[in-house]
C-alpha cells in the first residue's frame, strides 16, 4: 500500500491526489494472430479521474476488459493497491472493489431501477441463504441497511421518481444514470466507466459530466474512462492516457496530451510526403 | 374505486417492500388463507380433493420449483419429470428403511436429497446456455427414469417395479396409504405449499434473488458487480430440486399412493410443468399458482362441459384439451411472455385508475 506516498499533490480545484491505487506493467494482449493491446503501461492515481482515449480499434475497451479480468493478457502484470494480482475471475475483481458501466447499457432489464441498484449492494450483504429465507431477522435488517444506502445513490443521482419503474422501460439517457448508480452501489475503490456519454446528447452529456465530477469529489471515488468526446475529456480528466492501434503513444496532463505531436498525427492523420 | 393505494401510506422501507403493499390485496389473501385451511377442508368432496385440489396444490409445488430455476434464474430445464421421480423414490426408500420416521421429514428429506441430485444435473450450466441446456437437462429426465426402472434397489426388488406408499400417520391421522382421508391429504400438502410459497417469497425479494434476476437477464454485468455465476445457478438448480424433489414426493406418496415411473413421472410431467409457468407467468410466483390451476382446471371443466353436459366422446375432449394448451402457449409466448400474472397485474393497474382511463 502506498496511498500516502511522499508524490501526492492537491489539485487547482482543492482534491488531493494520492499514491498509484492501480498499476498496469507491460501489458500484452492477443486474440490468436491479433495483438490488441502491446506492451502498455501506466498507472491510476487514488482520487483522480484517468481518462483513457484513442481512436476506434485502439485497445481501450479491451484495456478495461483486462482489468476487471474478461480478458487475460498473455504478458505483463496489473498490481491493484500495490499487490500484484493474480490471473482472477471478473466477480473476484469485482469483490477487491473495482466497478464499472458497460458502453452498450447492460442494466437488468427485467427488474427495477430499485432492484438493479440494489443488486449493485451485492458485494456488502452476507446474509446466509437459510437466513434470507426466513426473512425476519438478520435479512431484513440487512436489507434495510442497504436499502437507505441505495436511496442515498437515487437522490445523489436524481432518479427517485422512477424508482418502481422496470429498467427497460426507461430512456436511454437514464439508463445510464441507472448503470452508474448500480457501480456506485458497490462503494467501489476504482471506477470503470465504458464511455459513459456515448449516444447523448448536450445536456445529457452536461449532466453525466457533474455526475462523475460529484461522484470523484464528493465520495472520493478514483474513476478511470474511455472517452470520445475530447471536449468532455479535457475538461474534467486529471490525466489522460492515449492510445493508438494497441500502443501507448501519450500520457499526462490534458494540455501535454493536447500538444503531444504523436497524439495529433493519431487523431487527424499525417501527411505521407 | 375499491383498490387503491392513496392513503395507505408507507412511512419506512419496511412497509414500502412487504409482500402485499395495497391494503386490499392483503386483506384477500388473508381471506385466501383462511379458507384453504378452515372451510375448504371440510366442505369438499373426494372429487374435488382427487380431481382438483391435490393435484393443483403439489404442481402448484413444482411450478415454484421450476419457476425459481427458469423463470427467475433463466436456467430452461426439461427435467422436472425426473426430479420428481427422484423425489419419489427418495420418499419410499426412506419410507421402507425407516417405518419409525415420521412422513413429514421424510417428504423434506427427499427434498434435499433432489436438491443434491439437481446440482449434479446443474453442473453443464456454467457452460452451456438456453436451448443447450434444455437438451442436457432432458438427458437427465431420460437417464433417471431409465436407471429407475432399471435399477431394481429402487422399488426394493417389487415384480411389477411398482413402488407403493405403506401407511404414515401425522397426529394420529392417516396421511398415506388406503385409509388417509382426503382432508387430512389435502392439509398435509397446503401445509408444505404454503411454507414453500412464503419461502419463495422471501428468497427471490432478497440478495440471492436478485443475483438469480442479475444471471437471467445479463451475465456479464451480473459477474462484474461480483455475483459468482457458477454458485448462483447452483444455487437455483439446488433450491428448484429441493422444490421439485417435494413435489414428487408428495405426488407419490400422498396423491398417487402407488406409481410407476414412466407413467408418473415421464417426459409428459415435465413439459406439462413447463406449460404452467410458461401460461402462468415466469419469474412470478402468483403465476405459478395460475399456471398449475389453469392446467389442472382445464381438463377438468372440459370435460364436465363437452362430456358430461354436451354429450362428446370423452376422447375426442382429451384432444380438444391438447389442441387449447398447444395454441395457449403460441399464444402467450408471442403476445405475454409474462402469463396470466402479467394479465393480472394489467388489470390491477387498470383497477387502480377506474374509472379513470389513466
């Protein structure tokens, strides 16, 4: 552990910014002939927000993938609060405390906004099944815990109003506040989000963006994105990482990356003369 | 008008998460419960205990068991004929081995003794998904069946490979056997069926029911807020065993008295259980209720209508049965996947408005 290492810093806006909650070493991932991603590393700051941007096919979504364990890359090594991880189930990942939204929306369709965030308090009840089935007791308590847990998240995120509502029935924009607040749910020490503003549209996006800005600031929670909107991404990541046909070509301050010449021939092409 | 919620307020989460939250609702099941166990009882006829009651009350059984493992954890099984079997032939093995051993753990025994049998059976599913494992779980129907038939430890070596249920009294009341009294029959099953429903109610509003929802309806994301799917379908194959496995044994020892494997508890129970929450409802326990009252009905009223009051050959009424069920469930599967229970909450909705159109 070395959150309280001596490189910590204060950002303009007043959030500390601790030690490396997460590092990823010399990662290689291959699907047979294909190499997805080749040999990246960078690390994950506690309390900041990390965004990782590239063009399409560049590796990130698979980058993610590789963290909370659907992919298992053939080299490298991630080490999660300075300990190495070994190679782990996604449900495992999921129980050390790093959550994450999905880019196509992968709610609960058939359940409620209720119970789709409720299911995100997962990890934190312990109930025994015997105990759940009796009800009276033990799981009731337990259940009422996390349920004033839960509706903390559905006021933070504005969505009391469709708290009874199927999931399936809502609109796409508050399908994804449902989808954040079920990895909130979770208390998670790292959040993933799959490009959380795909599909929107301003004020949605304007909206998403306080979520995750609140979400850093107020509950302390280290986020890691994936990005297209490079607007949004400037604006209130802390650092960015780039990628580019499975390579790092840039990390560092949004302004570094912006001036970084690899990351602009990356973006709007280079001339071959 | 009459089924409102408006002043029935909900001032903690305790009330706002009871089973039943509109006050009318409860006081009809109250009144539900109250009959089945102090008027019903007294007031039927053999009849209606062998043609409607008992049969309706252990499906009812089976039609939870299932409904947990497909409806609420999407895992298809066709191989409820054969957990019933297993059921079954646990109740008599233990009823035969152990004369002393009173009926009503020996029915909860061979509950947990298919649970065990259907997590084995439930094993494929971390691997093999939807039709896949529909086909796994009917090599598991045909299998049982087949080994017990074969296996002559089964039914104690019986010539016909018929096992009968010796004579078992609870509180002095026969409850198996030539003597049991249909009312005493009929109170010993809505006992278990009623702790079954209640249980049912409990597990799928808590953590393991929503982790089963989570499995049924997007995996992935059910791994990634730290559901184990593995345990979890295991979880629903063992608790829907446990259910099944109850079922059977009832249905043997309690309603049939004697049986024979292949006629009892073929591929026919499975796919008929399969109907009642399909039409029913999946994932919803009234709709298992629905579901096993409308198959059990069915036939019943089909008959009593065009055999008994109109004059058909009784035959030609068997087909007429088939011909509804088999366009019932077109039926539903195209127009309300969700069944009768989805029909029913409609209508509650509609009631909660009228006369308002919304």
């Amino acid at each position: 552990m070395n959150d309280m290492s001596p490189d910590s810093y204060t950002t303009a806006d007043g959030r500390t910014i601790g030690g490396k909650i997460m590092e990823v070493k010399n990662i290689t991932l291959r699907f047979g002939g294909v190499v997805a991603i080749k040999d990246i590393s960078f690390d994950i700051r506690e309390g900041e927000i990390r965004a990782i941007i590239g063009p399409n096919g560049a590796g990130k979504s698979s980058m993610l993938n590789v963290i909370n364990g659907f992919y298992h890359p053939q080299e490298g090594e991630i080490l999660f609060r300075g300990e190495k991880r070994g190679p782990m189930k996604p449900y495992q990942i999921a129980q050390q405390g790093i959550a994450r939204t999905f880019q196509n929306i992968a709610l609960f369709k058939g359940m409620s906004t209720l119970d789709n965030i409720m299911t995100g308090r997962f990890t934190h009840m312990k109930a025994p099944v015997w105990k759940q089935a009796i009800w009276r007791g033990e799981a009731e308590r337990e259940e009422i815990e996390n349920r004033e847990v839960v509706e903390k998240i559905i006021d933070f995120l504005e969505i009391q109003a469709i708290r009874k509502t199927p999931v399936g029935r809502l609109p796409y924009g508050l399908q994804k506040r449902v989808e954040l607040g079920r990895a909130l749910a979770a208390e998670p020490k790292l959040l993933l989000l799959d490009e959380p503003m795909a599909g929107m549209n301003v004020e949605e996006k304007e909206d998403m963006s306080r979520f995750i800005l609140d979400v850093n600031d107020e509950f302390g929670t280290t986020i890691a994105l994936i990005e297209h909107d490079m607007g949004v991404v400037m604006d209130i990541s802390d650092r960015v990482v780039v990628l580019d046909y499975g390579k790092k070509i840039g990390d560092g301050t949004p302004d570094e990356v912006r001036a970084n010449p690899e990351v602009i021939d990356a973006y709007l092409g280079v001339s071959h003369d | 008008m009459f089924y409102r919620e408006a002043g029935d307020y909900k001032t903690s989460y305790v009330d706002d998460s009871q089973t039943f939250p509109i006050a009318l609702d409860r006081r009809i099941y109250m009144a539900a419960a109250v009959l089945a166990f102090l008027v019903v009882p007294f007031v039927m006829t053999d009849y209606l205990v062998n043609a409607i009651m008992m049969p309706f009350l252990i499906f009812a059984i089976a039609a939870l068991g299932l409904n947990i493992l497909t409806g609420y954890c999407g895992q298809v099984s066709l191989g409820t004929g054969g957990f019933m079997a297993v059921g079954a032939y646990s109740t008599y093995k233990l009823m035969t081995a152990f004369p002393d051993l009173n009926i009503f753990f020996i029915v909860i025994l061979s509950g947990i003794i298919t649970a065990g049998v259907g997590v084995l059976f439930g094993l494929p599913s971390l691997r093999i998904k939807g039709f896949y494992l529909a086909v796994a779980t009917l090599a598991a129907q045909f299998f049982l069946v087949w080994m017990f038939n074969k296996v002559g430890w089964f039914y104690n070596y019986s010539a016909s490979g018929q096992i009968s249920a010796p004579e078992r009294t609870v509180l002095g009341q026969a409850v198996t056997g030539a003597n049991a009294a249909p009312w005493v029959s009929y109170l010993f099953c809505l006992v278990f069926v009623f702790a079954l429903a209640w249980l049912t109610r409990n597990l799928t509003r808590g953590r393991i029911g929503r982790s089963w929802m989570a499995i049924r309806d997007m995996d992935i994301a059910a791994e990634i807020i730290g559901v184990n799917p593995l345990r979890t379908k295991l979880s629903a194959f063992a608790i829907s065993s446990f259910y099944i496995g109850i079922s059977g044994s009832l249905f043997f020892a309690v309603y049939l008295g004697a049986a024979e494997v292949g006629e009892a508890f073929g591929i026919q129970k499975s796919f008929l259980v399969l109907f009642m929450i399909i039409i029913g409802g999946l994932g919803s326990i009234f709709g298992s209720f629905a579901g096993a009252a409308f198959m059990v009905l069915l036939p019943v009223i089909l008959k009593l209508f065009f055999a008994d009051f109109i004059g058909w050959p009784t035959d030609l009424v068997a087909h007429l049965n088939f011909i509804i069920v088999g366009g019932l469930i077109v039926f539903f599967l195209i127009v309300e996947p969700h069944g009768l229970a989805a029909l029913w909450r409609t209508i509650k909705e509609k009631l909660r408005l009228w006369p308002f159109p919304h």
